[in-house]
C-alpha cells in the first residue's frame, strides 16, 4: 500500500481548498489508490494569539484541545470502530504525525 499524503486546510485556505477538499477525498486528483490523510484546521481566537506570541507546540496543541479539536488518533480510533479502518493502522498513521 502506498503511504497516505496528508493535506491540511485552514479557514485561511479560502473557498478555493475547500472546493478542491471533495476532489481530493474521492481520488478525482491524486488517484483512487492513493490514501489521503484530510486535516481541517480551524485557528481560534486563542491559538492565534498563542503562535503570534511564539508560544511551543505543545502549548498550542492543548489549547486547540481546549477549543474543541479532535485529534488525528481520536478520529482514527473513531474511524476503527465504525469499521473504516484498524487500529494497527490508525497507530502506524498517528505515530508518524507526532514524530513530524
């Protein structure tokens, strides 16, 4: 299997990505056989200030938990039990974006 390319949407992104978000989650754009990690990212308010202020990753990451983010591994797990995926995959794939 050929590894998932991730692709990461911010409000910031326009209506141009979000019009392209279908394309690419239904393989219309980099192929049927090519998995796709989408990541919607909102930047609240407190996030915001958080990187104008440099504060860590690790700081900003608790604070887009506060404000309502749910985690690539929260969502895989989530995804595992409606049977989308398996949890070794979910692991393999949540395991590479906390070492990136």
């Amino acid at each position: 299997m050929k590894p998932a390319v991730r692709v990461t949407v911010t409000g910031a992104a326009g209506q141009i990505s979000y019009g392209l978000l279908f394309r690419i989650a239904s393989g219309a754009m980099l192929g049927e056989d090519q998995p796709v990690i989408l990541q919607m990212l909102e930047i609240t308010p407190g996030v915001k200030d958080m990187i104008l202020r440099g504060d860590s990753a690790f700081n900003i990451n608790r604070q887009a938990i506060k404000d309502g983010m749910v985690s690539l591994e929260q969502d895989g797990i989530m995804k595992a039990l409606q049977g989308a995926t398996t949890l070794e995959e979910v692991y393999r794939v949540s395991k590479t974006q906390n070492e990136d």
